[in-house]
C-alpha cells in the first residue's frame, strides 16, 4: 500500500451528473467500495464534477490494474 495514492480521475456519466446523491453515481461508489473489499483496502475519496468521478484506493495494485482496463480494456493478470 501506498502512503500517497495517486487520484484517478474518469469522465463517467455526461457532464449534467453532477451530484453524489445521483442514482447511477450512488451505484458506482458502491462498486468501488465492494472491489476494495475484495482487495482488502480502502477507497480513501469519492467525488464528481460535472460527470468526471475522482478516486483513489490504498492499494497500488488495485490502481494499477484499473489503468490497465482503461487503457487496454483488461486486466494484466491472469
């Protein structure tokens, strides 16, 4: 785990979604909240403007396979 995780940010919903009590932004921290759960960490920040989701994990290797799906569209594991 990381002591400075970096903050990633994705353009998500169209740029009108611009608040946390959203249905569809509730629904995607969750998920995230659920995936830290499955590595065991943390989603340390969660917020949106106009559409674009911010948020980090404690966890290193969550992020990283996160940018591998963004960039490549799959995770680099097995």
């Amino acid at each position: 785990m990381s002591e400075s995780s970096p903050l990633m940010e994705v353009d998500l919903f169209p740029p009108e979604v611009d608040n946390l009590d959203h249905p569809q932004v509730r629904r995607f921290r969750e998920l995230l909240e659920e995936v830290a759960t499955e590595y065991h960490c943390r989603l340390l920040f969660f917020d949106i403007e106009h559409g674009t989701v911010s948020f980090p994990f404690d966890s290193d290797q969550l992020m990283a396979e996160i940018l591998d799906i963004l960039q490549d569209g799959r995770p680099s594991r097995s």
